[in-house]
C-alpha cells in the first residue's frame, strides 16, 4: 500500500532542456533539435501508478507556464510528493521549485533526480533545505519505492537528511534487464506539444538501450549509464511503437540510446517487426560513426529511418585521441558517404573548447565539418559536468570558475582553453554554424530536397531564427577565413 497518495513530476519552467541526465543541452541552444517529450518523468509517474500513485507530469517549459502555474497546480492537484528533473546548467532555478512547493504544502515530499547528483549529492542537499530525496542514478523504480517505504535506509541510491545530517544509502545497480520497465505513462503527457521540426507532427522518445564501453572525457554516460551495454528486446521495442501508433497517434520517433547501432543482428531484427508489423513510421537515431554498415543502413532505410545523429566531435585526430573517443576521422567520411547512398539524412554533432584547443584545432574541425558536408549540424562548446574527466582536467588548469557553474550550458559556456578565451570560442561557435549553413551549396541542396510547400516552410523560419540567434552577437571571422 502506498504511503504517498499524489504526485506532481514536474520540468520547472527554467528553460528548455534535454533532462535524460545523459544529455543535458538546450534545445533553444542548439540548430536542429526539437523539444524532446520527458520520458524520465512519464517511465518514473509509470512505477509510481504501478502502485497506486496518482500522478500529474508538468512540462512547463514545453508548456509555455511560469511560476504562476506550478503554484496553482500545486494548490489544485495537491500532491504529497514534488518529483523535479534537473539539469545541472538549471539547477540553482530548477530547485527554486522548492520553496514554492513548501509554502503551499509544508509537508511535501520533495524528490530530486539528475545526473548532477552521482558527484554533488551532499553539496545540494546542504545548501538546499527544502530538498528532502536525491536520487543518485536511474530513477525509474527508485521513486516507486520511496513513495511505498516508511524506512528511506531500505532505498538503494538516494541520499537524504535524517536527525539532521545526511545519510547516503549504497548505490543502486544498473538495472540490466530493460524489459523490466514499464512503458513510459504518456496518457500523462500532451503528446501534441512536442513537434518534429520539418513537418511539425508529433514524436516521442523510444528508450532503447543504456551504456557505452567507451570512456569519453567530456560525456555523462560511464557514471549515469555504466560501459556495460544493455539493450531492450526488439520485441518489446516494436510493442511500445504499436501502443504509440494505435493509442497516442504517434508516427514519428526518435529511437533514444548511448549507441542505436551497436549491435548489427539486434537493428536489423527491430527493423525486420517494423515491417512485419506494417509500422508506417518515419524515425531517426543517434549513433557512432564506426559502427554503421551497409546492412544496417539497408534495413533501417526499409523500417523507416530518415535521420542518423553522429557524435563526430572534432576534425582533429589528435583532439579525437585526446577525448578517449577511439574513433577515426576515416571513419565519419564512411558512415556519412554511406548514408548518402542509401538516402538517409545526417546531422553532424561537434565539440569545442576542450583544454588543449586553439584556433587550429578548431579551424580543423569546422573544416572537416563543411568537408563531410551533413544536412544539419551542431557546433557545441564543452562543458564541464561534474563527475567527468574533463570536468577534473578544466578544474586543475582553472579554465572555469567551479563556484559558479549554473546558468551556463553548451551554447552559453563557461569555460575557457588553455589557448582561448571564451568570448573568442563564442565567436568561433557562431562562425563555424554560419560558415556551413549560409554556403549556396547547402541552401540549394537543401532546397532541392523539399517536396513539400509545409516543409519548405518550416525550413524557411527555422533558418530565419538560427540567423537572429546567432547574430545575436557578431561573430569575430577575420582570422577565421580559410
């Protein structure tokens, strides 16, 4: 029987950002992303009405609400439990959420998940009084758990204050068996608030898998996901299309995981039900440049895909070395030439202002990304969160201010190089977009490939804010000129 009768899961309404807690950018930030339903907070309201939680889920941001309406919603849903997904560039704002939660209720549970918690569990909970639960790590069957407890010290993975001081329960383990999820509530969500960016139809979020093996300096994933690579079966996978399809009207899809493509038999068995099933879906996915295959493309072509995310980073080979990504810059031009052939889209995701970056590593990188010549991009400037090797590396060499790290994101940095400042990596950021989406080769190559007046559109005002965007601040391009 559960202890806790309501729930409120809420993204506050600081901004939009992806709050998977492997991926923490903003959307507004970034060239070709579209606002990503919260699946973390739909999987966790799943487990808690598993037992007999009653949930609402808030998506503010998305939403277009302010403070004005969490307090409403508060007064009007009057929950017993406040779940907050944070980020860590939002999270000083997103924790604002508590005192307001506490003055309308004083005896809210206030619960907190993000991967800024896995190395500040204890620093939040100090400075943040009104926060009572952290979770550390995956939080799907965490908040069940404490909704149904009357003794925390029984819950894997959270820290609490208890008598005063601060209690850290062991770690909870990965969770291996994906299948063991439930589908994600998205009854609870307006399906309709988050559009694909060309067509404007909605799309959803498929959790797919969990893990990488590789050990890259700048990215989340080895603390929040673990290198073991675990992956749902494509049984369940296609099962959860079919309920988005038949009950939500739902027919485009993002297939979410640290590394879609990994496993070759295991795509082209999701593929091979996609069909079977007559699925008339359109999806994309993200993936690693050395993990792409002609029998891959071919199939995912067949079940639908339109779209492949590359984590390409950098145009530099030793750069690419120094992160860890064990990958080769021979392999982005294979990947890329290949989806050229058999017709699926790109976009190209890059990183600058790693520490040991200057202006030719990064004149490298924009050169290779006008090279390999995608059909979207995204020029991100490194940033510093915490748990990670570079968060340590940036740290010794004092490239960023470590009391002040919120309110900062991939498009807003923080940080410096030991070589540049960051008004200089700003300027090379907005540079490197501008050189590659104004050329009059992409403009009419991309023109060329709209077969709709909706889309032609669509493409039309998205070019048109990216342009407001970045000229938002002049760009410096006099020593950036190849």
């Amino acid at each position: 029987m559960s202890l806790i009768k309501k729930a409120l899961l809420i993204y506050p309404p600081t901004g939009f950002y992806m709050r998977d807690d492997r991926c923490q950018a903003p959307v507004e930030g970034m060239t070709a992303q579209p606002a990503r339903s919260p699946l973390d907070l739909a999987y966790m309201a799943a487990t808690l009405e598993s037992v007999g939680v009653k949930c609402m889920i808030k998506d503010y941001p998305a939403e277009q609400q302010d403070w004005s309406n969490l307090k409403r919603d508060l007064v009007a849903f009057k929950p017993d439990m406040l779940v907050i997904s944070i980020t860590t560039p939002t999270m000083s704002a997103d924790l604002a959420t508590c005192e307001i939660a506490r003055k309308v209720n004083r005896d809210i549970v206030v619960v907190s998940k993000g991967a800024h918690y896995l190395a500040r569990d204890e620093e939040v909970l100090s400075s943040y009084r009104d926060v009572d639960i952290i979770i550390r790590g995956e939080s799907e069957f965490a908040v069940a758990e404490i909704a149904t407890t009357d003794d925390l010290a029984n819950v894997s993975g959270i820290s609490y204050r208890k008598n005063g001081k601060i209690t850290k329960t062991p770690d909870r383990s990965f969770l291996d068996d994906l299948d063991k999820l439930p589908f994600p509530a998205r009854h609870l969500l307006n399906n309709n608030l988050y559009l694909t960016p060309d067509t404007k139809e909605p799309i959803t979020l498929i959790y797919s898998g969990r893990g990488c093996p590789h050990q890259c300096i700048f990215c989340a994933v080895p603390y929040v996901s673990g290198h073991k690579i675990k992956l749902r079966s494509p049984e369940s996978i296609v099962q959860e299309l079919e309920e988005c399809v038949e009950k939500n009207n739902i027919k485009n899809f993002f297939f979410r995981a640290d590394t879609f493509t990994w496993d070759e038999e295991w795509v082209v068995k999701i593929c091979k039900l996609i069909i079977e099933r007559k699925l008339q879906i359109r999806w994309g996915t993200n993936s690693r440049a050395d993990t792409i295959s002609k029998k891959r493309l071919e199939w995912m072509k067949k079940a639908g895909c339109w779209i492949i995310g590359f984590g390409i980073e950098s145009g530099d080979q030793k750069s690419l070395d120094l992160m860890k990504k064990k990958a080769k810059l021979e392999d982005a031009n294979t990947s890329i030439l290949l989806c050229k052939e058999y017709g699926i889209k790109t976009y190209t995701l890059f990183l600058i202002g790693l520490p040991w970056e200057d202006r030719k590593t990064i004149k490298e990188t924009i050169k290779f990304a006008r090279h390999l010549d995608g059909d979207y991009i995204d020029i991100n400037i490194a940033y510093p969160l915490p748990g990670t090797e570079m968060f340590e590396m940036a740290k010794r060499e004092n490239l960023f201010n470590e009391t002040n790290i919120h309110g900062y994101d991939y498009s807003k940095p923080l940080i410096k190089t030991r070589y540049l400042s960051t008004e200089e990596l700003v300027s090379m950021r907005k540079w490197a977009l501008l050189s590659f989406y104004l050329r009059p080769h992409y403009i009419i190559k991309t023109i060329a490939s709209i077969r709709s007046p909706k889309v032609l559109f669509n493409y039309i005002r998205a070019g048109l804010q990216l342009l407001c965007k970045t000229f938002s601040v002049q760009p410096n391009v006099s020593d950036l000129r190849e």
